[in-house]
C-alpha cells in the first residue's frame, strides 16, 4: 500500500491501466450505439494509452535541471505520450485528463490525498475546456464525478480518495444512461466512460494493492438503440472560422462567451501555459468577421482558415506564400490510398494518432500543409497534430473531410498558382459540394430515422444518417445513388470497399447509366473496411 504516489506508482498505474483497457477493448468497442460496425472507443483509448507507457519507457530515469519532481516528470511523460498517440475524441479528452493531472502535480512534494483530488479536478477542467458544450452522459461526466468524489472524501489519506473518486466514476458511469437517451435506448452504458472506469480502478490496485469489485451494470430492459447524433454541428451556420491565437486565459474566457454567442460548434483548445499561450479556436458562424474581430480584441489571431459550407461568397483570408506545399490524407483501404497518392498526396493509413500524422506533416518537408482526415472522429486528431506542427512552424489547415469521396473533389481543385489560404477554402468548398453516402450491413437492432433495422439488414447512410434500409446489397446501393442524383449532380464516384461483391461497383454503374444517362461515373476498387460502396456525387 502507497502513502504517496512516486514515479514508480505512475508507471505502474499506466502499464495496469493499458491491460485492463485491453482486456476489455472489445467490450467497450461493442458499447457503441449507431448501428454500423465501427465502434472504435475502446482500441482508441488502448492505442492512446499505448502510446503514453511508450513515453515512459524511452525515459532514463533522469530527470531535467530544474525540471518537475520524479512523479512529476513521470506524470508528463505520461501526458505527452498520450497526447502524441492520441486517436479520436475519447483518446483526445483523455490526453486532456491526464495532462491537467500531471500539471497539477508536477511541482508538489508529494502526492497524497488531497493532491491526488485536486489533480483529478485539474484534469476535468483541462476535458471540459477541450469541448464547447459538454455533453452530460459521456466520458466527461464520469471524470467530473471522480473528482467531485475525492474533493468530498476531504482526506490526506491517498487510499481513502483513491477509493472514493474510482467509486464516483463507478457511480456516475451506471447513471450515463439516464443523462443521454441514445444510451437509455440502447441498454449500455457510455463507451469513454467504461475506459476511464477501468484506468481509474487500475489506480486503485496501484496504491492499495486490492483489486476493486465492481460488477457490471445492470442490464436494461432490451428495446431498439436509436443512432447516435454524430456532432456535424448545425445546418444554420454557413462558415467554419479556425485559428490560432496567442492571448492569456482571462481574454479567452471572454472570447468564448462571444463565439458561443455567435454560432456553434465551439472549441477552444490551449498548450496549458498557465500565462499567455497559444489556443486552437474553432467555430461554426455566420458572421466570420465578427468572429475573427473577436479573436483580434482577445489577443494575437494567426493561422486564419475559413471554410465556406455552402455556394456563398466567402471572405478573404490574410495572404499566404504559394511555394512547399504539400497535403496528407487519412486513407482505409489500398485503393483509396492509391488514388491520393496519384493526386501527389502524402497518405496515412486509417485511424492514425497525433504523433504519426505530426510525422507525416513534418516528413513532407513543406512549410504549408493541408490535412484531409476523412472522418469525424480523426478530425479531433488531425487538429491536435495541426497545433503541434504549428510549434515547429509549419502551418497547417485541416479541411473537414468526412469521407474519401470529399477528399478526392477537394484534392482535384488544388492549385498552387493559388494562395495558401485561398486554395484551402477552394478545397473545403469542393469537399462540400460532394455529397457522400456509405453502404453496410446493420450489425444490430437499431431505431433509425429510416424504421427499426436488424443485424444483417442493408444500411444506407447519406452524410451520416441512415437513409434506406434493405434486403439486397446491389439494390440498395443502386436505390441510395437515384436519391442522391434526385436532388442534382453530375458526377458519381463509387469506391468498391475490401469485402464488396464481384461486380457491384459495374451494376451500379450500369444502373446510373440507364437512369441517369447524362451523369458521368467513375468507379474505383477502394479496399476499405465494413463499407462494401463508399459513393461521392458532385
């Protein structure tokens, strides 16, 4: 038993904490609500703490000149791996817990009780800081009642608030349903939050040498899960406004009552500088100058993006030089990763973490980047990975693809006659006039906004939500494309995935042919994984 968390304990902590995600990372993947097979939540936290223990273990064991002590220096380590490894948004928040944690400590002789409760409490700020409107139900509810929970316990005794803030986790995670009604509907519990659970117990072995009890949460009646909202954002705002800026904490407090007040979308991400740092700002508005003229009244904005949703005007972004260039797209599938790689793109393979696309930013070798990173939950990568490049100079624009099909039309607009900023606007506006739709097979009961699914049903997913729901592969494909061009297009592109069937991606097209006679087609064997048709039309 510990009376004090050294550095020996931490990295014990990380290295039973990553067994026991790891032990239960298939568990947490099946928590996952929508429908489709690509729950991910589980295998994102075990990679993210992968990469944290990684950190510890290139460690000597010496510490810096007037660095943090050795729990401390430790307690970094930890932070920074997590933050390079870091893939989606639970890994994200969850190198945001941990790097609120160890700056909470990093300077205190000693770790007992009331430190350990106010390094959870840190580390909830730091998650919540990370999400403009937190969403009650969700990892960020499970780490806020951990904390709350050792800050009652109101003891020096490091055991005792161990036990306390691992059993308000426990507490918190079985009323997740109750606060989020997708997981009421489906009878589970929230994925993130089972993940901190198990690091949070995996504390408790640690420093009491007892393995904590906690037996699952009791099972709910069984009715059909709805689909999960995937977090797009509003239709109402017409502009994403990005940048960076350098100003101090007061001035940012401000500026996120202003954005919030503005549009949606909201997130507002520093380097924990405890003076003037860096932030990443971004924001769903109408009025973009309104937005940028706020971040120039709260401090220093650079690295200004703008993205035009919809076929408007756009406002002009400050000049940038047009020379080393260069763009790294996320791809799942040999095909798909062919196809960037002849538009001259540098590609990552799917589901990457901060750290491999940081690398494959600075591998480029360019001063200016463009990120494509194909999906929503990689997109919370590629901006942390985009603010770390910016601390080695290099200035990077994340277009927020969510398919390949979205890449591929930004991709063909490129023009490096173009200036920087305008050609990153010229891209995000063809990304999103392309239209994509996803075709898979349902792996469980479902209420989705197209009727109730069973495992083994044919899903058609149109910018994210299920649309159609069928029998036979072929025509729903087919079906899915005729509602799409129903609404205009002119060209279709269909990305055959690794287990589609022979000839799928030929009687589409034959289909479009007959129905469609003016629309162009191409299709392309993509390789991807749960999708048998990606398809884009423009």
């Amino acid at each position: 038993m510990l009376d004090t968390l050294d550095a020996a304990a931490v990295r014990r902590w990380c290295a039973g904490g990553l067994v026991a995600l790891k032990r239960h990372q298939g568990e947490i993947d099946d928590l996952n609500v929508y429908p489709v097979p690509d729950g991910d939540t589980g295998t994102n936290m075990v990679l993210t703490l992968t990469s944290a223990q990684q950190a510890l273990a290139m460690d000597l064991g010496t510490l810096p000149e007037d660095g943090p002590t050795a729990h401390g220096h430790a307690l970094r380590l930890m932070a920074r791996g997590a933050l390079l490894g870091a893939r989606g948004n639970s890994g994200v928040i969850l190198s945001q817990i941990l790097r609120g944690f160890a700056d909470a400590v990093a300077a205190a002789p000693a770790v007992r009780g009331r430190e350990l409760a106010a390094a959870l409490r840190d580390g909830t700020a730091a998650a919540y800081a990370a999400v403009a409107r937190p969403v009650e139900g969700t990892l960020l509810s499970v780490v806020a009642a951990a904390a709350h929970a050792a800050e009652r316990a109101d003891s020096d005794d490091l055991r005792a608030v161990v036990r306390a803030a691992a059993g308000g986790a426990a507490h918190a995670l079985a009323r997740t349903p109750e606060q989020l009604p997708a997981l009421a509907r489906a009878g589970v519990v929230d994925a993130g939050g089972q993940g901190l659970c198990l690091l949070l117990d995996a504390l408790v072995e640690v420093v009491t040498g007892e393995s904590p009890e906690r037996p699952a949460p009791a099972p709910r009646p069984v009715r059909p899960p709805a689909t999960a909202v995937r977090e797009t954002g509003s239709e109402e705002y017409a502009y994403e406004v990005q940048f960076l800026l350098d100003a101090g904490p007061e001035a940012v407090a401000r500026l996120r009552e202003e954005l919030a007040a503005l549009g949606d979308s909201l997130v507002v991400v520093g380097d924990g500088n405890a003076g003037t740092g860096t932030w990443n700002v971004h924001v769903h508005v109408n009025d973009v100058g309104a937005a940028i003229e706020a971040g120039v009244v709260a401090g220093r904005p650079h690295r200004i993006s703008v993205t035009r949703f919809a076929d408007q005007t756009a406002p002009v972004s400050p000049p940038a030089a047009a020379d080393g260039r260069a763009a790294v797209v996320v791809a799942a599938g040999a095909g798909i990763a062919e196809l960037f790689a002849g538009e001259g793109a540098t590609v990552v393979p799917g589901n990457p973490s901060i750290g491999e696309l940081l690398d494959a930013i600075r591998a480029t070798g360019a001063a200016r980047v463009v990120v494509l990173p194909n999906d929503p939950d990689t997109q919370a990568v590629a901006n942390a990975a985009a603010r770390e490049a910016h601390g080695l100079g290099v200035k990077v624009s994340v277009v927020p693809t969510r398919s390949p099909v979205q890449a591929l039309a930004a991709l063909a607009v490129r023009d490096p006659g173009r200036r920087f900023a305008d050609d990153v606007i010229a891209m995000a506006e063809a990304a999103g006039a392309c239209r994509y739709a996803e075709v898979c097979y349902a792996r469980r009961e479902a209420l989705t906004v197209a009727g109730p699914c069973r495992p083994g049903d044919v899903l058609a997913l149109v910018e994210g939500e299920v649309h159609l729901i069928g029998s036979d592969l072929a025509d729903t494909c087919a079906a899915v494309v005729d509602r799409m061009l129903g609404g205009g297009g002119e060209l279709v592109t269909l990305l055959s995935g690794a287990d589609a069937p022979d000839g799928l991606a030929d009687a589409v097209r034959e289909h479009v042919g007959r129905r469609w006679p003016f629309v162009e087609v191409q299709a392309y064997p993509g390789g991807q994984p749960h999708y048998p048709l990606l398809v884009g039309v423009e």
